[in-house]
C-alpha cells in the first residue's frame, strides 16, 4: 500500500468524509432508483410515530420522520439519513483504529472500510441498518475511552450511543453482555461494576422500558417476530442446511468483498486461538465483533440467516485485519484484496447506468429490479382512481398481498392516502395489522388493490362495503404478464378483521 495515499488520508481525513458526503448526497439524487418495500414500510411508520413497532425498535421512523418533516416526502429525503450517519459512523470508526493502532492503522482500517459494497448500500439503504452501524460505532468509541483513557464521562456518552443503538435494532442488546464479559475477564476491572457499568447501563433501560411497555400492550408482537427467526419450523435435510450455510457465505463475499471476508474470518479464528495472547484492546475489537461473527458463521449451518445479521461484527474485525497488516502480514493479499474490493464498490455504484447499457432489464442478472416500477405502478393506479372518483377526499385505499404492496402505494401515491392492508388469515403479520382498521372511513368511499381477478377475492372483504365493483386492470411491469386489479368499495359498513385488529392494539 502507498505511503503516499495513507500520509495524505492521515492528514486529510475531514476532507476525505465531506468529499464522501457530497458523493453521496449526488448519488442519492440521480441514481433514479424507487425506494425498496422496506425503506416505504418505513417511512409509513414514521407518519405515525410510537415508541416501537411489529418488528422493529422505532428509530428508523423518527429519523425518516424528521427529514421528511423538513424536506418532504421524496425519494431522496427518506434516505438522506442514511448518508449523514454513514459519514459520522466512518469519523467513529477512523477515531476508534486510530485510538489503538495509530493514524497509519486508522488509515488503512478506513481503506478497508470503504472497500466494503456494504459501506456503499448502508449509505443509500434507508433501514435498520444505517443507524444500528453509526450508533454501534459510535458505542464501541466511547467504551474504549472509558475503559483504556480512564474517562469517567465516556461511560455515560458510550451508554446514550448504545441506547440509541437499542433503540435502532434489538441485535444492540449484545453491547451490555460484550462489556460485562469484558469485565469479568480481569479481576483488576471488577471496581467498574460498582459505578461506572451501572451509569453505561442507566440510558440502555430508560430507551428499553418504552419499548417494552409497548410490546406488553401489543401481545409481545416484536418479540414474536424476532422470535421466528430462529428455530427451524419445519424438518429440514443436512442438504438444505448446507445450501442454506453456501447462499450465505456467498452473500458476505458480495457484501464484504471475496478477500476481505477470508482474511478476516481467518484474523477471528487466529484471535480466537489465541486470545489469552491479546493486548487487552485487542480483546475488546474481538469480543465486540469477530466473536459474534463467527457465532453467526456457525448460526447458518444450523438454520436459514439473513445476510444482514453480522454486519456490525465485521466493523472490528476490519480494525484486527488492518493490525495484521500494520505488524508485516498479508501485504500483497491486502493489496489484491482492496484493488477488488473497490472495484465492486465502483460497480455498485455504476450498476444502475451498466444494467440498461447492457439490456439486463427485468432478467436474473439485474439486482436493481425490485427498486423500480413502483412510481409507475403507482401513477397508472392513481390516474384510475380519479377517473372513477375525481375528488379523492375522504377516501382510502386498501391493498391486498404483501405489506410492500400497501406501503408503496402509500409512498407513491402522488396525495400519499391512507393505506390500509387486509390480511385474510386474521393474524397480526405486519405493523398494518397492529394499527387499527379504516374504522374511521365508515359510510366512506376505498379503493382495493390486488394481483386477484375479483372472483378470488375474500367475500367478507367485498361484503364489508354496500357496493363493490372492478375499475381496472393495471399492467405490473415488474413480472411480466402479471397485473394490479382495482376495485372501488362504496360506503364502508363495517371492518372485517377490526375486531381481531382491535385485540392487538389493545
């Protein structure tokens, strides 16, 4: 690696971070990618702000919720957060290496760093993730000043990062436990358990008390969901499992880079062989990373894992790998490792130019599907509405099928309705089903949207309004020969699942 280019990240690392900023900010506005079903779920939420949510702690609505609140409703506005947490979550990561391995380490742990397409993603992707990463970064800081500059006010501020860690996705719930066996490890860190891990404690339970008084009002409905994603719920061969544990490891190839991703499951493995041989912030990198890595690496031969779920734990384990680097080792794998790594970061960047460049629309090999169509679908939908009702006041919308479907509508939608979700089975499986039925547009006018002809559709559903009639057929242009139908209900009598969905808000 240069000299050259670590001297100048060393000396010019706040202009590096605002160079990155405005890149960012550029690529927001014109890369003309539609919101994911996620990002739109979210911002639904945030039009409804609350202490939790059917899946997720609330952090993500109150940040969507605030930018929108002062910029509007725009593609770009929802995931404008996302670039300013990555820029302040890359200041916490260049401090925290730099604390332990000196500027020249610092400087190649955020050459690392930014050779991540996760880096890419978490700076454009508006979910969990971008705050769970900067508020994660930004607890690890302040524990390691607490613990190894002896700085009494550390604990407290590393306490408030982690509460809006927790406050961000229960995963954060790790810090406390990391810390406490941290402790625990030396006799001669045992007075901290007196004072100072109770004053780091304080914020994580006043952030946990809202939620969980949430949750107790709302059957435990998080808890559940998280709850389903561990187990398996139905008997599985050692095949699939196998085929589970390769899609996986492939998904952190593509998310961390191919030779990056070795190098710091090998740099785990060897920190886990010999810890005992670790200085003691060395330990601390592992503990709150590589060790929950691997404990995720060996989660998914057992059952299927999210992709996601390690990200975190990579953030020190980068830090170890650019300490290996710094004592002499793997200097021309690492040199191999970057030239790829930021080659796919520039890829994930242009992908949005390269597929239509190369006619990869709509085929297996274009990632970038599932970001677009939904504008359109959305106006072809609305166009329909206003001729069936050309004043819209009043009125709501109901969609049929995957929460997606109701949130994207919401978003795109250009008077962004009221947007209702039927679930056929009566559970509660979305945060639509938490929130009470259109109880409030009785005797009033909604919109059904469906991928089914009306025939198939539930006949309490239809039943529920004092006339029901098909409007349209509306083209799906992400799967091909598919369609949208819309159904206009007149003067809604009664909610059919109001009861169940008056059950769970209670």
């Amino acid at each position: 690696m240069s000299e050259r280019i670590l001297r100048w990240i060393e000396e010019h690392v706040l202009a590096l971070l605002a160079a990155l900023l405005i890149l960012r900010v550029g690529f927001l506005l014109v890369n003309g990618l539609d919101l994911v079903g996620d990002e739109s779920y979210y911002w639904d939420w945030s039009r409804q702000p609350d202490w939790c949510y059917y899946s997720k702690p609330p952090m993500v609505a109150w940040l969507i919720g605030a930018f929108t609140w002062l910029l509007g409703d725009y593609t770009a506005t929802v995931r404008l957060p996302t670039v300013v947490l990555g820029t302040v979550f890359l200041g916490y990561y260049y401090a925290t290496a730099k604390a332990i391995y000196g500027p020249r380490g610092a400087a190649f742990a955020l050459l690392l760093m930014l050779a991540t397409p996760i880096n890419v993603l978490a700076n454009f992707l508006m979910t969990i993730d971008a705050p769970l990463y900067c508020f994660w970064m930004m607890s690890l800081y302040y524990l390691r000043r607490a613990l190894f500059d002896q700085d009494r006010r550390a604990w407290l501020w590393a306490g408030c990062a982690s509460a809006a860690a927790l406050l961000s996705k229960q995963v954060a719930v790790a810090l406390p436990l990391i810390l406490l066996v941290f402790i625990l490890l030396d006799r001669r860190r045992y007075g901290w358990l007196r004072r100072e891990f109770w004053i780091y404690l304080l914020p994580l339970i006043l952030a946990a008390i809202p939620i969980l008084l949430w949750n107790q009002q709302h059957d435990w409905v998080m808890f559940g969901h998280s709850k389903s994603h561990f187990g398996s719920h139905e008997a599985v061969g050692w095949v699939r499992h196998l085929q589970h544990a390769r899609d996986f490891f492939l998904y952190q190839t593509l998310l961390i880079s191919p030779v990056i991703f070795v190098l710091v499951v090998i740099v785990s493995f060897q920190s886990l062989i010999g810890f005992k041989r670790l200085a003691a912030e060395q330990q601390f990198l592992w503990l709150t990373g590589p060790l929950l890595l691997l404990g995720v690496l060996l989660l998914s031969f057992m059952q299927k894992v999210q992709g996601n779920w390690p990200m975190p734990f990579y953030f020190t384990g980068l830090m170890l790998l650019a300490g290996k680097w710094l004592a002499g080792s793997w200097k021309k794998t690492l040199k191999a490792g970057l030239l790829l790594g930021y080659l796919m970061v520039a890829m994930t960047y242009v992908l949005p130019l390269l597929i239509p460049a190369f006619n990869l629309q709509h085929t297996a090999l274009d990632p970038t599907t599932r970001f677009k169509n939904w504008q359109e679908t959305a106006l072809n939908i609305h166009f329909e509405r206003l001729i069936a009702l050309p004043n819209l006041d009043n009125t709501f919308v109901v969609a049929m099928g995957h929460r997606y479907l109701a949130s994207q509508l919401a978003f795109y939608l250009p008077d962004h309705p009221k947007v209702y979700r039927f679930e056929e089975s009566g559970q509660v499986t979305s945060q639509y089903e938490v929130w009470p039925g259109p109880l409030a547009f009785v005797g009033k006018n909604g919109f059904v949207v469906s991928e089914s002809t009306e025939e198939h559709l539930p006949q309490d559903l239809k039943a529920a309004f004092e006339r029901f009639r098909f409007l349209a057929e509306i083209a799906n242009p992400s799967k091909s020969g598919a369609s949208y139908y819309l159904y206009l209900g007149e003067n809604l009598k009664i909610w059919p699942n109001s009861i169940g969905q008056a059950a769970a808000k209670d």
